[in-house]
C-alpha cells in the first residue's frame, strides 16, 4: 500500500511558500490502518510533525513536485494507492531565488498548476486499486462523485472542510463512494475512521 500524506510547500523565495491546513493525520492514520491490517506500507509526506507509525517506511517530501517524482518511483507493483495528501494544485511560475522585500504597495503572483498525482496513477496501464480523497466546504458528494467519474478512480473518500472540520483536528468523518456503491463512516477518531476505509477497500478488492 502507498499511502500520500500531509500539505505541499511550493517555494515562493527562500523564505516564504504557499501551502494549506493539512496536519497529515488523516494521511499517517491511514497508513497505520493498513499496516496493522498485514500490509506492507509505504508512506510518502509533506512536512508534517508527526512520529512515522511502527512498521511503515516514511518518504519525506516538500512540494508538489517532489511528491509526484516519490509516487512514480515507489508506484510500480504497489497493490493500492491511497492519496490522502493536500497536494497543492498552483505553484508559482517562477520563485525568486532572492528574498523579496516589501516595496511596491502590491504584488501579482502568477501560479501554473502542479502535476495531478492521483490522475496520474489511476491512467497508468499497471494501476493499482486508486482511492481518492476530496476535501470540499460545499457540495461535498457532488464535487466527490465529479472527481471519481472523471479520475476513472475505484474509491473517493470524502469530507467536509473548513473552521474546526477535518483539519488539524483529532476525528472526521466520511461518505465514502464508489461507482456503484454509497458508504458513510460515521464521525469517530481518524485512527478509526482509517480502519473502516481500510476494511471497505480490503472487501472491495476481494
């Protein structure tokens, strides 16, 4: 099992980068699920403060695109891959290579988007069982279902973000989809909701 974890930084300069509210917990709960589960785990992370689960073998990464060249390296024979990371969609075009300082009264920044990981491992010829992730703060089925048809993925696990829901927090809660099938995990600790989503895909496969 491969598992993607945590935010993506992408540089802006040296000292400054775009990111977002992902703590990984759900990500390393994940990989902690299907580790206990009997599965061999691989775990690719954003940076994160959290301890490695016992048994899993953590691959660290900052932005998007390292993120990416990690799956494609670790992908080939892997049974199913789970992404769970919130992978930055934007990158800027082109980061200073020097601190920028405060001047102008306003800075435009263009952004150019980042390689779509989970579109990229569910359109390989060898794909693993794909399961996604859509983190959304409306509309979360709808957007959820328009992500599974047009990634042509096997699962997408979905949940509502936003003040005080998912993020940087200790539970969730999932509606779980498939094409043919509608699965709500129930809110609980993340650690729990990953051992459900590890037993619906387990079933699935069998």
């Amino acid at each position: 099992v491969l598992v993607t974890a945590g935010p993506t930084r992408e540089r802006i300069d040296p000292v400054r980068y775009l990111s977002n509210r992902s703590s990984g917990k759900m990500g390393f709960a994940i990989a902690a699920a299907a580790r206990a589960a009997g599965a061999e785990v691989i775990l690719v992370t954003g940076p994160v403060q959290l301890a490695t689960p016992a048994g899993v073998r953590r691959i660290d990464v900052e932005s998007a695109a390292d993120m990416f060249a990690a799956v494609e390296r670790e992908v080939a024979g892997i049974d199913v891959f789970v992404a769970a990371a919130a992978v930055a969609d934007y990158r800027p075009v082109t980061p200073s290579p020097r601190k920028i300082k405060k001047s102008a009264a306003r800075i435009d920044l263009a952004l150019e988007r980042t390689t779509d990981i989970l579109a990229s491992v569910a359109a390989r010829d060898d794909r693993p069982f794909v399961v996604g992730f859509a983190a959304e703060t409306d509309d979360v089925e709808g957007y959820a279902r328009a992500k599974l048809q047009a990634k042509r993925l096997d699962l997408i696990a979905a949940n509502e973000v936003g003040d005080g829901k998912a993020f940087d927090q200790d539970d969730n809660a999932l509606i779980v989809l498939s094409q043919d099938e509608r699965i709500e995990i129930p809110h609980a600790s993340k650690i729990e909701v990953a051992r459900r989503l590890v037993a619906l895909i387990a079933a699935r496969m069998r």
